[in-house]
C-alpha cells in the first residue's frame, strides 16, 4: 500500500490529505484480510524503490529519487540500499503553518 505521509511501524503517524493521524493501518488489514505479512511505504519510497529495482536508477548505486505529488518526497540509495531516516520515513520536504 502506499500513501503519501508519514508511516513508522505499520501505523500511518499523519496523512494530511487524508486526515489520518496515529491510525495502526497494518494491524486493521491483518484483522480484516487475515493475511500475516502486511508492509507499507510511503507513496516516494514505493515509488522510488521501483524506480531502482525496474527504472533508469538501476545503474546507479547511490542516487536519489524525489516525488512531486501531494506533498514532495524522496528516497535516497547508498550502495544500493534504501536509507532509512533517523525519525519516521525519513528525506521528506515539509511545509509548516502558523
């Protein structure tokens, strides 16, 4: 599944287009789907991961990948891995309000 926000642990941490705050996505798709492995991503890693795996950053091994959708995001690769931020998805651009 992807979404654009952001997601730690199986649960959806905030989706502002959605209006999702704290919501333990994962868990309820277990219970509804009866299914035992459930992932999710954000809608840039989804989106880089594959962009990596089948795309034009195939032959790279360190590059970055960055969504323009609802909100602007990334993903970065180092040695042909996925990098994990420090808090939550991580290397997402945010705008704050007053």
């Amino acid at each position: 599944m992807q979404f654009h926000g952001t997601s730690k642990d199986g649960v959806i941490i905030k989706a502002e287009n959605l209006g999702i705050v704290n919501f333990n996505i994962v868990s309820t798709l277990k219970k509804k789907f009866g299914y035992d492995k459930i992932y999710i991503k954000n809608d840039a890693k989804c989106g880089g991961l594959c962009e990596k795996k089948y795309g034009t950053l195939r032959e790279y091994e360190n590059c970055i990948f960055i969504c323009l959708g609802t909100g602007i995001g990334g993903a970065v690769f180092y040695d042909n891995k996925l990098l994990k931020g420090k808090e939550y998805a991580g290397f997402e651009i945010r705008t704050y309000r007053n």
